[in-house]
C-alpha cells in the first residue's frame, strides 16, 4: 500500500478532541461533597489559550467563540502533528 493511500485511509478514522479549560487534584472527599452552585477554581488563568488534546497529546491552542447558540474554539496556534516535528 503506498504511503498516499495509508494517509487517506488513516484520514478516515474518527479521534476524540478534548478542548481542555484546565485541571485541579482534588481530594475524593472534596468531591464526595460537592453541591449545586458550587465552585472549581482551575490552575488556567482566564487570558491564556485553551488546550486542544488528541490522545493526550496538545495538538493546538485556542480561544473560545460563539457560533449561534454554540461554543467553539478557535485555532490560534498549531502546536504539533503526529509525525511531524513541531
């Protein structure tokens, strides 16, 4: 199989997107305990770029938008692609 078809073949295959807004440990109790309208503080500080991860790897950086009654990110960065130094 050529290398032109592998890629075309490989272009078909649907990957979960993760549009990560940030992360924080917390303690199972803390979580046991949760109630409605309360809050998770997040180690992402509201100006930086929202992380794009395929496979657990940061692919592309973004911002979020609004299309219609959507919300979607925008690409402002394209930080790696598998097989390809970047």
């Amino acid at each position: 199989m050529s290398a032109i078809a592998s890629e075309e073949i490989l272009g078909e295959i649907p990957v979960e997107v993760v549009v990560e807004l940030g992360r924080r440990k917390m303690l199972l109790r803390e979580l046991a305990a949760m109630e409605v309208d309360d809050v998770v503080e997040l180690d992402q500080p509201t100006d930086r770029p929202l992380d794009l991860v395929v496979g657990g790897k940061v692919l592309a950086r973004g911002e979020l938008v609004m299309i219609g009654e959507r919300v979607a990110l925008r690409i402002v960065e394209v930080t790696g692609r598998a097989g390809k130094e970047g």
